[in-house]
C-alpha cells in the first residue's frame, strides 16, 4: 500500500484487529468486533487521507501554507466519495477527473457503507452489519486509498 509512514502502521493496525475478529469463535463477539470495526475503518480514511495530504503539501509549501492545509484537514471527517473527490481536486483537477475514473463501483458503496454504518453506531440506532461485510468494505476501502495515495 502506498500510504506515508502513520497510515501504514494504521493499516497493520487494523488488519491485526481483523484478524482476531475473525478468529474470535462467539458470533456476539464478532457482531462487537465488526462494529468497532467499523468506526476504526471510518477513522482510518480521515486519518490516512490527511497524512496523503499533508505529505505531500510539507515538502512543497511554505510553512504558513502548510499550517492552513493542515488546519482544513482538521475538519475533513466523515469523507464520502463526493468530498474526497472535491479534496483531490482542489489540487489538481485532472486528479479528480482520474480518482472518479479509477474508483470502482465497489470501492464506493464500500465508503458509503461504512459511513452508514458508522452513523447508526455513534447514533445508537441498530446496525446488522456483520464481520465479513465490515472485512469486504475494508479491503474496498484500502485499494480506495492506496488509489488516492497513488494521485499525490
């Protein structure tokens, strides 16, 4: 995966997780697992997106420029396909014009979802979501972000 450093011990982090989830024989601790799943991946892409972001703005800009980018990424939470997109663009319009070409129909249902089911959760609505849905919406969302890393 091509995330800078934080992103990808994020990433081991989580893949670590999964695979005690998976291992986990009580389906009730599993249903517990792919929920707190859930809000982790959700995290992941904010965190990882960012740190896309600010590594490549670091080298580039000047201090004061790269002080405010890091301030707007502050508020970059709960990023759907749209406003990834608007993010990417604002950089570079052909960037934004190759990530929507590039995203898979499954990769974006995939953010969507977690960000559904990220949603019920801090809300304390019901979610039915399961650990191997919240696994296939992970490995989504990890080739959506390597393909974001890939632009910068």
């Amino acid at each position: 995966m091509l995330v800078p450093g934080t992103a990808r011990k994020l990433v081991q982090e989580l893949d670590q997780l999964f695979d005690r989830a998976r291992k986990q024989p009580d389906l009730q601790v599993q249903s517990d697992y792919a929920k707190f799943l859930v809000i982790r991946v959700s995290g992941l892409v904010e965190q990882v997106v960012t740190e896309i972001v600010l590594a490549y703005t670091q080298p580039q800009a000047n201090p004061t420029v790269t002080a405010h980018v890091a301030w707007r990424m502050n508020s970059f939470q709960n990023p759907n396909i749209e406003r990834i997109l608007q993010l990417v663009g604002s950089f570079n319009s052909n960037w934004r014009e190759q990530l929507e070409y590039l995203l898979t129909v499954e990769e974006r249902q995939a953010l969507s979802s977690i960000n559904l089911q990220r949603n019920k959760i801090a809300h304390g609505q019901q979610s039915t979501v399961s650990l191997g849905q919240v696994d296939q919406y992970y490995a989504q969302i990890k080739a959506l972000i390597t393909k974001i890393a890939g632009l910068f």
